[in-house]
C-alpha cells in the first residue's frame, strides 16, 4: 500500500491524553500496512501563550522573530506524537518544516510554500520510521530563514506533503464529523457531505466555511490529492473532497445539485455614492483599494441614473480592514468627485454552493424564493458558475440559511450530533 | 572593538521583566562600540516543563525526540530577548544551535561540541545586527540531527562561540556575583575572587563549584577565551577566569596561594576490604565499573598488612551510581575474592585549590591542621599538584570549611552580600 499523509490540528493534540489517542490512530494506519506522515499543529492553546509573551516583551515584535517563537509550538507537539508512537512500540521521526524541505517565498508570518524536497523524509519511510512533519513552518528558499505559513498553515503543510510524496491520500483530522451542507450550529438539520468536489470545497471555503483553509484545497486541485475531512474523536467516515465538476456530471447522472451553504459574518458593506459615471472612476477607486493592501470580496455597480449620470459602487470587504477603506476613499472624494461614503458592518453573506446549478435553471430564482419567504431582504448579489451569493442584514443569516437550506431538500431525516468548530491552523 | 560574546541563563530570561533587563544589558553593550553575541538559555523552568509533557506522553522517551522536544526551550527564549531588543531600537537576529554552526558529535542529550563554522552569525554581525544564539543545542555532523549538549551546555555554546569567533571575552551572567573563595552559604565571610586561572577554575569545579561546567572552562582554556563570570542582576565587576599558572607565577609575586575551597555533598564512598594483593586485581575491579559506566573520583589504596597479604581499596563516585557500583562488585566477589563491601554515602568531600600551594611548602600540613582543630575526622585524602581534597562525614563539611578558610586567611572583613545558586544549563 502507499504513503497516507494525516493532519492534526492544535485540538487534536490539546494535551497529553489527547496526543496519545492521535499516536493510536496513526498506529492503527500503519498496522493496517501504509506508510504514514503526519503533520501537526501546535498544542491547543500554545500560539496564543507564545503571542502573549511575544507581546510582554515588544508590542511590536519584528515578524522574523515572531516565526521563530511560534515555530517552536509545533516543534514540541511533533516531538511529544513521536514519543507517544514509540511508547507504543512503532518508531517515529519528527522533522521541522526545514529538515522535511518545506520551501517558502520569504514572507513572514504568511508564506507560500514553493517547493518541497522530501529526501529526509523519503529516508525516513524507507528505514521503517512513521514520520511526523511540524505544520504551519518552512525555510526561505533565499535567506534560510525560519517562516510561518499563516492560516490554515497546517493543512497546506500536509497537502503540500502529499504532492511531494505521492500520497494516496491527505486525511484532515479535525473536530468534526466532515463537510455539512450548512454550519449545524445555524441549520440544525445540516448533513454531511460524503463526498465534494474541488471546485465546490473551493467556493464554500471562500464563502465562509472553516473546515478547510482556501489554499489548502487549491493546492490539493492542483495536484489532485483527495483530501478526506474526518474526526479525530470517532472512526466514521467523513468527506472526500476529489475530483472535478466534470468528472462528476461524466460518471454520476445523479449528482446533487447543491453541496451547501454557507454563510459568513466576518464581512463590512462600503457603497461609494453619487460616482460620476466615465471611464477611469472606478479603475481610480479599485487602484487606490489595492495599493492600500485591500482584498475585496464581492464588488456591484449600479446602472448609472440616466438623468445625473452618476452611479453607485458597493463592495464587501473584511471588517478589520473597514477603517483603512474608508479612510483610503476619504482622501480620494475631492479627485474622484463622488457625493459619499456608506458603511455598514452589520451584514452577512449567505451563499448556495453546487456543481449541479450550471446545468439546472431555476436554481437563482429559488434560492431567492426561498430568502424572501423568510422574510430577508437582499442588499447585494453576486454569481459564479457554482455559486449565487447575497449579502443580507446581519440579523437576517440565521433565517436565510434555514430556510434555503429546507428548499433546497438539504435537510437531513435526523438531526446529526455534531460539534463545528475547527482551529486556525 | 571587537566582539563579545555574552552568556545568560535561566533564571536571567526567567519572565519578560527579566527579558527586559537582559535586553538593555546587551544594548549597552552595544552603545559600548561592541559587537555582541549572546547565547541564552530556557526561560526559568521551561526545561522542566517540557520533561514534564515528554513524560506524560512515554515513560521512556527517545533521546532523539527528547532533544527535539527541548531545543524548543531555547528557541522562545533567544526569540524573545531578540524582540526585547529589537523594541529598543537596535536590531537583532536569533539563531538555533544548527543555524549558528554548533557542529556537535551524534550522542543526544549530552552531545560534545566538535566544530563551530560561525559563518550566519559573521553575516549578521557585518549587517550590524545583535546575535542571539539558543544555547545547549547543535546539530550532528554525521547524521544532520538536531542534538542538546547536557549540563552546563549553554556556558559550553558560549565559550565555544567565542573561540570561533575570536571574541575578546565570553562573559557568563548568572544569579551570583562571581567566583567565592568558598560557598557563602557555608562560609559566611567568603570573598569574591577577582582572578583565578584556568587550571584552579577546572579544580574548583570539578570539586563542587556549580558556578562553571567543567567542559565550558577546559574549552576556554584550550581555546585561551577569557570568561568573565559575574552578576545579571548587578553592574559589579565578576571573577576573571583566565590566564595559566606560569603566567600568574611570571607577572606577579604577589598570586595569592591559595584561590578557594570547594565541597561536595553529591558522592558516596565505597571500600572493597580484603582484596588479594596480587598484580591485576586492583584492574580487575576497575575494569568491572568502567564496563558499567561508572565514574570514579578519588582512590586510595592502603598497603597491604604484611600478614595476610590483603589489601583494602576505598574509591568515591556519585552516589547516583552507587547502586550500579555495588551490584557489580558484588558479582566479582567469587571471581577477585576479596571479604566485604562497604557503602557510605554520608560523606562530603572539602578541597583546597591553590596554584600558590605547589611552590610553598606547608600547605597540606597546615589544611590537615585546621581541620583538625575543628574537630573533624580525615576518611581519606587525594592530592594533585595545585588542591588536596579530603573526605570527611557529611555533617561535618561546614566545620571543615569554615575552619581551613579562615585559618588561609581567606575570610573577609565585611560579610558580602550575596545569593548563591546557579542554573543546571
């Protein structure tokens, strides 16, 4: 059999008790003949602990730094998951991000992994070793420095392994069951999903789902690994995100045609009022956004009013980024000229995620339907191939996601006993 | 001005306040017009800590994962004193044992320094930044694994970075002032020495002195690193350890004769009685504790009472190996056919060390005699050229060294105030 790569995030490995049953589990992989490679996250709550000691001492420490002290979280739990391996007489290595060859560009604190060079680990499997990789961390291809990979660092780290070495597989462990068709914790009777695609994982990722990092699964499409989302405190099967749309619609003449919802409430609305409607405004706007290291999510304009010929720009970014738009588009209403700026946190987007909408009309006018039976007003819409996402009042997700998720038949005949959470990293 | 390479312990980076101080102590340093190199250790009781999470994990942990999990220990401290630093407006780069070229043979946990190729640590000096090293850790040549040095590791990392680096002094800041002609704690008018040569310093620790490691003052003797021990928590002038006994005796008439005394309450005595004084007994019993891993001290052999052609061999050795040493003498009793065994380990063991001592006659005669008049017993005695150390009953080694202090003269005129301790790494 061949190389199954698993991951484990920081509640997977809270504590001693913990770390043992997950050096069980990656016994029982190799028993059942595979070569295994984990990668870990730091201890529950190590990287907050570090942080505040790294504040204690600067308020602003240097971010090379800052990677070395948090490198040290995972260096700890990989070094306790192989020691817990061996008590239970299986030999286990542990390797940093740099001895495993996680190569990065060399931004601090958010790198990109560019390469990876598994000889020690190829060596390592070779001579009988499980192998235990530190998440989260690499070495800069140019200056050798210690780097930190960002949110989601963890699951990248594995899926990156995966490709390196050829896996079968990249198994998720985490503290839920899988990929549900909405967040159980708002729509009671989400289901788990048994199986995704890519593209879908990818959308609901980008719409707020926190079961996998966006960069993890554009990484596992690109090289396609399966990755299978799965407990770490139960034996159940859990999701299977593989394969593409079209893949999916050749081999299986029933495939669903929604995968899930999701919603998200960490987003601020800014509409720009009153632009005048000529070329170049809007390019004006958007440039001095993204100079400002800005992302945007969803963007609408309005047909401009034929009688002022001025239009409206809206677009929904990050909160924590709200204050420095609007200061960035304050500076700007004397160039541009356009009458004022809006703001509104209290916001929420909720979209409907599903491979099967392209080829089934009526998806748009339903999911629609559905949030106006609930009494939900829609503030702004935008669309993909596999996804129709809105923006409602904050107040309004909960009721949105219910009673979308009923009309679209997700509901499950038995409430499933979950718990939704996930971990940083 | 050149380099200097500074050492701080544990208890020294203890809390971020301690960070703190430790941080502007290097800064001034800096201000000076040197270029600074610090190696640091754990914070306070981290090192504990973590064997604490290693155990709950495996009673038995490898000693490979052992010195992955522990490296992190200094891996947080160096980042942290690196930000502190940097929060002062000077720059600072911290490095792991392998970043800074810490080339160490391949026994974990109490691996020896076999190379040190400084070449990060000369860039990032040439780029004008502060160096901070994590202490107590290096990387194998062979097998490129990452490997803890053992006991007084972190004093070893700084006197061999030194060396490397051709630095003008290793200063070694610790909780005590500096080198004491004896411990304050037992002898209460005890002085700090200003100066002590190299060959004294190797005594006094090899005799009990806990300020030094042994393998940190033979590497600066080979290397001719002077070490400059004194206080973190004080700006007072420390003890110079440099300088052989030739110089001393060539550049002044005024050496004082004797430097301190030390005492010992960590070993236990063992007397084999009745052993045949035939050629190759006395190896036959050496030979059997060298093969079980044994370190002896002292070894006295008495001559043999002409009438029975016996002979009694007493050695000391830590009383940690007390058990093994027993057992496997005992399992040579049929074969070497000596009488009994004796085990004590309520002894201490009080040691004059004095470069002066070899060209003044008297010295031994006059320590046997103050001792003496305290009342004390000699249980056996071993002498080198520059100590005479003597063995006595545990509780009477305050006595013994009270008494030969002030009968040396070595007593001051003040009581200086002082805590005594010293960190294990």
């Amino acid at each position: 059999m061949g190389i199954v790569v698993q991951k484990y995030g920081g509640s997977s490995v809270a504590d001693p008790d913990a770390i043992k049953r997950v050096a069980r589990r990656i016994v029982e992989a190799k028993k059942a003949g595979h070569d295994v490679v984990v990668a870990v996250s730091a201890m529950g709550d190590t990287t907050d602990e570090l942080l505040d000691k790294a504040n204690a001492v600067s308020p602003q420490p240097p971010a090379r730094e800052l990677d070395m002290l948090l490198t040290a979280g995972e260096r700890i739990s990989m070094a306790l998951v192989a020691m817990a391996i061996s008590d239970l007489g299986y030999s286990a290595q542990s390797f940093t991000g740099s001895q495993a060859g996680v190569i990065t560009d060399s931004v601090h604190g958010k790198a990109k992994i560019i390469d990876v060079t598994p000889g020690r680990i190829e060596s390592a499997i070779a001579d009988g070793h499980i192998v235990i990789v530190a998440g989260f961390q690499g070495v800069s291809q140019d200056t050798k420095e210690i780097t930190t990979l960002g949110r989601g660092g963890t699951d990248t780290t594995a899926v990156a392994l995966a490709a390196a070495l050829k896996a079968d597989v990249c198994e998720i462990y985490t503290d839920v069951d899988g990929v549900f068709t909405a967040d159980p914790r708002v729509a009671a009777k989400a289901r788990k999903l048994d199986r995704v695609t890519y593209e879908e994982m990818l959308e609901l990722a980008a719409c707020g789902s926190k079961i996998l990092h966006l960069r993890c699964v554009e990484y596992a499409r690109r090289y396609d690994i399966p990755i299978h989302v799965r407990s770490s405190f139960s034996n159940l099967e859990g999701t299977v995100v593989t394969g593409s749309i079209e893949d999916l619609q050749e081999n299986t003449m029933e495939a669903a045609i929604i995968a899930g919802i999701a919603h998200d409430r960490s987003e601020a609305k800014v509409t720009v009022v009153g632009v005048p409607d000529k070329v170049g405004e809007a390019a004006r706007i958007f440039t001095a956004l993204a100079d400002a290291q800005i992302n945007l999510d969803m963007i609408v304009q309005n047909v401009s009013a034929a009688a002022t010929n001025l239009t409206d720009i809206s677009f929904t970014l990050p909160r924590t980024d709200g204050q420095t738009a609007m200061a960035t588009l304050a500076g700007l209403q004397a160039e541009v000229g356009f009458d004022q700026l809006l703001y509104n946190d209290k916001i929420g987007k909720v979209s409907l995620i599903g491979a099967g909408m392209r080829s089934h009309p009526g998806v748009t006018a339903k999911f629609f339907s559905s949030i106006a039976d609930a009494g939900v007003n829609l503030e702004m819409i935008s669309t993909s191939e596999i996804r129709i996402s809105v923006v409602v009042a904050e107040d309004d997700v909960d009721a949105a996601v219910q009673s979308a998720h009923t009309a679209f038949d997700l509901d499950a005949d038995e409430v499933e006993a979950v718990v939704y959470g996930g971990t940083g990293r």
